[in-house]
C-alpha cells in the first residue's frame, strides 16, 4: 500500500517539474528564482518518492531504467535535468521542448505501469489473505464443533474406564484374600510333607510381624536403619560397617578441594579428619565385630584422606608409613576403634546390674548354636585385646572418672616385677596408666615408681 501511495506522489511531482521544464526551454531560459526553486523541489521529491517506492517492493529503483521500457528515456531526462539545474540564459527551443515533453511522458506512463502492477499485487494478496482467513475461521468452527460432538463421548468412555478399574480392583482384592487362604492350605500340606527339621527352618525364615496390645503391628523387615546405625535382621554388622564407610567416603568426596589445597596446614586437615570424617566412619563403632577384611576397608578409608591431604597419588607408589610421616599421624583408625571398644567395654562392667546393656551383657541366649566354628563376638574380641595388653581384668571397675574425657594421651607400660624393664614398651589410653599405676601401689609391686599423677603430668606433656 505503501509502495502504491508513493508512485502516485511521484507521478504527481514529476507532473509539476516538467511544467516548469517546459517554461524553461520555451523562454529564454533563466527562471526566476522562485520558478527554479519549484522546479527543484518537485524534481527532488519525486524522485525520493520513486525511490522509497521501491524499498516498500523490496526491490530498490536506483534509477530510471529499472521499469520495463522498449524506449529507455533515462539517458535524456538526466541531460535535461542537468541543463535545468544549471539555469543558464537560452533562446527558445521548442523542438528541445517537445523531446523533453516525450522523454518525460514516457516515463510518466512507466510510473503509471507500475502503479497498476502494485495494485494488482495489492489485489491479489488481499484475496489470498481473505481465503486463507476463510479458511482458518472454518476449520475452528469445525473443530469447535468436533470437541462439542465427542465431549459427551469422552465423559461416557472416562466414567466407564474408571467403573471398569474399580470392579478390577475389587475382584483383585477378594482374590488375595482367597490366594491368601490358598497359601496357608498349601503351605500346611507342604509342612505335613517335609521332614520336621526342614518345616522348622522354614517357619524361622518366614517374616512374622508383632502385635502389640494397642492393636498395632511392627511390621518384619531385612533391614533398617535406628539412630544412624544399620541394624539386620542376623544380627550381622558388616553391613552397617559398610554403610558408614560408605558415609565417610562421600564426605571425603565433598572435602575434595580442600584436602587437595596446599595452603592449608596438616594441622588444620588432622582436625578436619577428626570432626568430620573419622566421626562419620567411627559412629557406634564401639560395638563392631572387626574382621581383617573390615579393618582393611577401614584402613583404605582413611588413608585415601591423608593422601588428598597430602596431595600424594596413589600414582607416586608412595608407600602409608611415608604418607603418615608426612602428615603426622602415628595412629590408625582401627587402633581409634579399639580404644573406644575398650573404654565401652569398662563403661558396661562398670553399670549397674539392673542397666540394660549390663544385661544384654551378661545374657546368655537360650538355645544350641548351629553346627559348625563357633563365630566369635564382641565380648571375645575385647577380651582378647584385653589379655593381648596385658592388662588387668580389675582396671576396668578402677576406672575412674574424671580421666573419661582425656583422648588420645599414650604412656610407657612398666611391667608387673618390682624392677622395670625398660625395652618393654606398650602404648595405651592415659586413663589405663593411671589405673594400672595405682592398682601397682596397691599391690606393693610400683613402690618404687613414681608418683601416678607425675607420671600423668609428664605424657601430658610429652
């Protein structure tokens, strides 16, 4: 529309120029000065017409030639424009006047050319936008029309759907109930059939769930996890040693970029190992059953910490006893554990004999154990360190209490006889050495050592 207005302005200015062309060359030339500035004004205008005309088409007018002419009149008007231009003094040439009325006429019936194609265009691009507007209402109407038909339809096949799933649910139901019946018959004519021993270990393995007297149930389950611990339903505690390893290796993960940062002192990573990280894996360790492929597992735990933290590959083939020089560090995780086992151990001889875990301690379970090795548990595992220590059974009712809190402080053991040997050399918890020297005194055996409290004050400082 545009493009349309455009060539009728320019046309329409064109017109007024070649009058005052046509002035010109009939007159003597020199045009005043308010002729020639109309002559330029409308010259001027048409032509920018023209040629934003040709922007709206998308195909710019550069000049004259472009429309389809067999007589190209361009070359003439740009001579008679010159000449217009300059508005030098003349004599009267009307046969230059009639060339330059041609020239121009001939482009005025281009303009008039193109102006109808742009209306034709105009046309014929109002009418395709028509039918496809026509098209585009239709299709909504009948789509309308669609959803309004089927949406009865749908709601009957929804409502039927769900009428279908409920009855299927139903019948489900009251087949369970009938499979559940089945199974116990089943299962009575089964046990009728096996030997007794065989339907013995069946009824073991098979879940039964409590009842309580509220009426509620606990439900039996593998697994589950109380208070941060794993507990299975064997008993076994493997499992849960796994799962802790498993805890401490994720924070060691998330610990990565400090562990690996060089700026940070040893000091400062031992004690970002002991309050996050071995507190992660050491969590409830007291009561563990340490086997050698646990304490391994353990092991590797910890020194993939101390080796980010020394920023040492596994690559390097350094060995552990070069990577704990490194860092500084004497003691390993499994020797923390057996402390806290054996400070448990003295807690639990120590309560009362009505305190649950006293009991549970001293219990017996009722029964013969299957056949084979006996498995040894945690009582014998501590009994074991204890006598591999060397330590007295009566420490652990000597404990006393106000050394409970002192972690991690070693001493020289001394031996049993009145004289000490000094190549014999043991290291233990301090609360241990002031016990065992005080139980010495007591014996008559330590007359000559030194005051306990000396010695305390002096692997204190040490």
């Amino acid at each position: 529309m545009m493009s349309f207005l455009y060539v009728l302005k320019a046309r329409e200015n064109f017109s007024k120029a070649l009058i005052y062309g046509l002035v010109y060359y009939l007159t003597n030339g020199d045009l005043s000065t308010r002729h020639y500035s109309k002559l330029v004004r409308y010259d001027t205008l048409a032509y920018e017409y023209l040629l934003s005309s040709g922007r709206f088409l998308g195909q710019p007018i550069e000049n004259m030639s472009s429309p389809n002419t067999t007589v190209n009149p361009y070359r003439d008007i740009r001579r008679r424009r010159d000449e217009l231009y300059a508005n030098l003094p003349r004599h009267p040439d009307p046969e230059l006047a009639g060339s330059y009325y041609t020239a121009m006429s001939e482009m005025l019936n281009e303009l008039e050319n193109m102006q109808q194609a742009i209306y034709a265009n105009i046309r014929d691009t109002l009418t395709t936008n028509k039918d496809k507007t026509w098209n585009v209402q239709a299709m909504s109407v009948a789509v309308l029309c669609l959803v309004l038909f089927i949406s009865p339809v749908i709601i009957l096949l929804v409502q039927h759907a769900t009428s279908t799933i409920q009855h299927f649910a139903g019948t489900l139901v009251s087949r369970t109930l009938e499979l559940r019946c089945e199974k116990r018959k089943s299962d009575r004519l089964l046990f009728q059939m096996l030997p007794p021993a065989v339907v013995t270990q069946l009824r073991q393995k098979r879940q039964q769930s409590i009842e309580l007297e509220d009426g509620r149930k606990i439900l039996d389950c593998e697994e589950y996890k109380y208070l941060g611990v794993l507990l299975t339903k064997d008993g076994n505690l493997d499992r849960a040693i796994k799962d802790r390893n498993v805890q401490g290796r994720k924070a060691i993960v998330m610990l990565n970029e400090v562990l690996w940062d060089q700026s940070i002192s040893k000091e400062t990573k031992r004690k970002i190992y002991n309050v996050i990280v071995k507190s992660i894996v050491t969590y409830g360790s007291e009561v563990w059953q340490l086997k050698k492929r646990t304490e391994d597992m353990l092991r590797a735990t910890e020194m993939d910490f101390w080796r980010r933290s020394a920023g040492i590959s596994r690559r390097e083939r350094i060995r552990n006893e070069r990577v704990r020089e490194i860092i500084g560090v004497e003691k390993d995780i499994v020797h923390d554990i057996r402390s806290k086992q054996l400070v448990w151990y003295g807690h639990v001889r120590r309560m009362a004999d009505d305190r649950l875990p006293k009991q549970v301690f001293d219990w017996v379970p009722p029964g013969r154990r299957r056949r084979g090795r006996p498995v040894k548990g945690w009582r014998q595992e501590v009994e074991e360190e204890i006598r591999s220590c060397q330590l007295l059974d009566d420490l652990v009712t000597a404990y006393p209490s106000h050394f409970r809190n002192i972690p991690d402080v070693h001493f020289r053991e001394f031996p049993t006889n009145a004289e000490p040997n000094p190549a014999a050399k043991r290291t233990f918890p301090l609360p241990f050495a002031h016990v065992a020297c005080v139980l010495l005194k007591m014996e008559g055996i330590g007359a000559s050592l030194p005051d306990d409290r000396e010695i305390c004050r002096n692997d204190l400082q040490r």
